[in-house]
C-alpha cells in the first residue's frame, strides 16, 4: 500500500491528557507523535511518552534546550501496526522525571500507513532521520533532510511570533500550539509524501523568529512487498510421495511449478508433480524406474528449499525432505568396492555426500562406506543411488543369495555388474 496520512481533517494540537480515537486503515499503519514540551526549570527528562497503555518508541528527546528563560524538549515517537490500540478513545501520556513541565507536551498525534515496521524512522547520520535547530535571539537557518520514494516526512516549527506560513510541497495539519506564554506559543504541523527520491531538500527557516525551535522527522516508505513462499505443510517437513502437501504464498500470480532442491546447488531441481492454488505432490524416489535429476534428502549435511514459480516471480523456502516409511538414507563417505559393498563393480568414482536411499525391511542397512547387511536370504533389494556430481537419482536392485544374506549380484542403470562374491567381475548386458 502506498505511504498516506490518515485522519487528518480536524487535528489540532494536541496536549498531555487528551484524548482521541485512531483506526488502523490499508497495511502497515504507524500511529506517529511530534511536539515539544517546555520547564521553566533544568533537569527534566522524559521517562516515557503513552498512547493509552501502549508506549511508543521515542524518536527524539532533546533534554534541556534552553530557549531564552526556559528549557524545552522536542518529543517524537512511534508506535507500529501490531500495538496500535485501533478504534478505541486513548488519552496521551507523557511522564516526566526531575519534576513537573511547565507544558508537558504540545504537538499532534497522527496515523501514518504504509511504513517500514522494522526501522520506521530513518537512519539519523543521512541528512535524513533528523534534523533540528533551536534559536535564542540568533536567526534561525534552513533544515535540509533526505527521503526516499514513499516516505513521510513530518515537520515542526514553534516560535513566539506566529512566523510560520505555507511551505512548498507540504500539507499544514495544525496551528496555534498554546497561549498564555510569550515564548513557544505559535507554531505548526506539516507533513510531505515523496512522491519520488529527494535529496538535500529544504525547508526554509520561520522568517522573523527570535525564540523557537523546528525540526523534522523522516518515516521510511514499506518496501515493496515481494513474492514470498510462506508455508509448506505447516513445518517445512516432507516425506519421500508425500501427497496433497499444502503450500501458501504471498504477492504471487497462479503458481504454475513447484520443484524441490538441494540448498547451495542453483540449477538441479526436482519436479513436483499435481500442482494446484493449495497443494502438490512429491514424486516418489524409491519407486523411479530409469534416471532423473532430484534433490538429495537431509542427512547430516543436506537441507533443501522448496521452489515455487508463477511464470513471473520466483520464491523459496528452506525445509527438510526425509526418505518415505520404511525407507532410510545414508550419506557416503570413503566409498569402498570390495565384497559385500553395495558399490562392488560400480563403474567410475563414487563421490562423498552422494546417497543410497533403501529400505530397512528385513533389517537391512548401509552403510556409509556401502557395506551392506541384511537379514534377507534371497531375491533382490531394489535401492536408489544419488550421485553427488552428476546430481543424478539412479535406481539399481541388488540381488541376494546363499545363506546369510550375501551378495550375488546387482544390476545398475540395466546392466549387471557381474557376479559380487568374487566369481566373476564381467560386466554384461541384460
């Protein structure tokens, strides 16, 4: 939503004590105070400023600026969207230490939307966040302040001779701040919406003040919101064909792809299938019949992302893709090819972090290096091999014989790799 002020028809100055209602509208709404308080004595400091039973964060509190026979402090501060008490009466409440205020504050209240939540008021070292001058019988000097596309920038002038008048590009919102006091008894409000990034701008000096203080604060713009994956069923958590898994996004069109894929590796991805608003389907690995491309599933070493598309934008989301029931997966480290490896006979290298998906009936396991145990006695175990270089799931079946469960033979990509126990190491074509 674009930055706006809002509720402004009718705001006044607004003192300690008062009393007003606010309703949040459109998205990231800040509820923003700026005034100033006055002593007629030193040492007072703000402890806290109030909107109801909800602090704002203090923007500025300039203690002890003394202004002829008095002292004054520039007040500002914030409260963002999640904590603004919206559509009840609250009363402002400044509470100071070191004794009472001669006026404790003075200034305006207003709803701000479309602002940065995270750090609303701008950095302060860029000729931007703020800016300010007080003046005792010197004359005072132009503010200048930085602002990007969006931001508000809101702006302040008390004086003793009502010298403020209409300044070029902003909106005057109050007037006439208090009475009874020849000194800091004129001023206003103003605020401006960037409409594009300012640089160094001006905002000229009160002509003909001798006594006062003005100065201007810069709420930074909501950054574009960007297409964001927001939620994949629920934990980020998915399991080897699981089905229907639900997914959200946000700020994206029809979602036309989701694919899944290792964390660091940026072009391997492996391809969801059932794609709709609300869900997808995860292939099943253990089931591949001939060589694909996929993601590796989270051992020690491995995460991965999930990875949605909509033909325009792209989102990810990091998350844990675990083998099926009764399935388990096994990192390779110093992969060996002797007798009774599930590697015997592989041909080429086989790279640390690849993986062997396979399944544990019959209370079969592998292990890191590839050695193979097993309380099955004959037939075949179907497994599947990822190949950490080529990014490759490939599906091989190793066949048991003898008694014990010792390897006889396995086949791999279509072709055996001979007999495993040492009778022959041919390799021929099934």
């Amino acid at each position: 939503m674009a930055a706006a002020v809002i509720d402004t028809t009718g705001v006044n100055w607004f003192a300690d004590g008062s009393s007003d209602t606010f309703t949040k509208s459109g998205s990231d709404n800040l509820l923003a105070v700026i005034g100033f308080a006055k002593s007629n004595a030193t040492g007072r400091t703000l402890t806290s400023i109030s909107w109801g039973s909800q602090a704002f964060t203090v923007d500025t509190d300039t203690s002890d600026l003394t202004i002829s026979s008095i002292t004054a402090h520039r007040v500002g501060g914030n409260i963002t969207d999640a904590n603004i008490p919206s559509g009840t009466s609250e009363t402002l409440d400044a509470v100071w230490a070191g004794g009472s205020m001669q006026e404790d504050f003075n200034g305006a209240v207003l709803l701000l939307s479309g602002i940065d939540q995270t750090t609303p008021l701008k950095d302060q070292t860029a000729t931007s966040g703020i800016q300010e001058e007080e003046f005792n019988g010197t004359t005072p000097t132009d503010l200048t302040y930085t602002a990007s596309n969006g931001d508000i920038i809101l702006y302040i002038c008390v004086d003793n001779s009502e010298a403020y008048s209409d300044i070029t590009n902003f909106t005057r919102v109050t007037t006439d701040p208090v009475t009874g006091d020849n000194q800091l008894d004129e001023g206003a409000i103003y605020y401006r919406i960037a409409t594009s990034d300012l640089t160094n701008q001006t905002i000229p000096a009160p002509i003909g003040s001798s006594i006062g203080l003005h100065y201007v604060l810069v709420y930074s713009a909501a950054g574009a919101a960007g297409a964001s994956l927001d939620d994949v069923d629920t934990d980020e958590i998915t399991t080897d064909g699981q089905t229907s898994v639900s997914y959200t996004v946000s700020n994206m069109g029809t979602i036309t792809g989701v694919e899944i894929q290792k964390i660091g590796d940026v072009t391997t991805k492996h391809t969801c299938t059932g794609v709709t608003a609300s869900d997808f389907d995860i292939p099943d690995v253990s089931a591949f019949s001939g060589d694909t491309n996929g993601s590796p599933f989270t051992t020690a070493s491995h995460t991965i992302q999930y990875y949605v598309d909509d033909g325009t934008d792209t989102a990810t989301l990091a998350g844990t893709h675990n083998p099926g029931t009764g399935y388990a997966v096994v990192e390779v480290a110093s992969a060996v090819k002797t007798s009774g490896s599930v590697f015997e006979n592989f041909v080429g290298s086989i790279p640390d972090t690849s993986q062997v998906l396979y399944p544990t009936a019959e209370t079969t396991s592998v292990s890191s290096t590839g050695i193979l145990t097993t309380d099955k006695t004959s037939g075949s175990i179907s497994m599947v091999y990822w190949d950490a270089t080529s990014k490759n799931w490939q599906p091989f079946t190793v066949t048991i014989s003898g008694v014990g469960g010792s390897l006889s033979s396995k086949s791999f990509f279509g072709v055996r790799s001979g007999i495993i126990n040492g009778v022959s190491n041919g390799i021929e074509e099934l």
